[in-house]
C-alpha cells in the first residue's frame, strides 16, 4: 500500500523544456522513500498551444500495515 503524501506543481520556463524541469525534481527533490506515482499534464487553453506548460507531480510513500 501507498499514501499520497504531497502533489508538487512543476511549470515550463521559457529557458527549459517542462520534461527538464520533471527530471530536475525527481533527481534533486525525491527523498530516498519516496517514489513518483503519477503526472498529470496541463496546457494552455489558446490555440496554439500545443505541448504541456504545467505538471502535476503525485508523490508517495509505501506504508506498512
């Protein structure tokens, strides 16, 4: 079993790609528990927009029952 244990918002800057940003976090801010359960992807609403400017990451933890 897992707990949820915090959602970070991760956004693309107009420097790096948003999937830079992704793998920043995980390699720098994960802690050694933790794992990276799901990413939910968000863009814009205009019409050229395209590609995915904001990312949901779900973090978690495994539990012991």
């Amino acid at each position: 079993m897992y707990k949820i244990t915090r959602v970070e918002e991760v956004s693309r800057n107009t420097l790096k790609p948003l999937n830079f940003n992704i793998n920043k976090y995980i390699n720098e801010e994960l802690q050694e528990d933790e794992f990276l359960l799901n990413i939910e992807y968000f863009k814009d609403n205009e019409i050229y927009s395209t590609y995915p400017t904001l990312a949901y990451l779900h973090i978690a933890k495994l539990i012991k029952e």
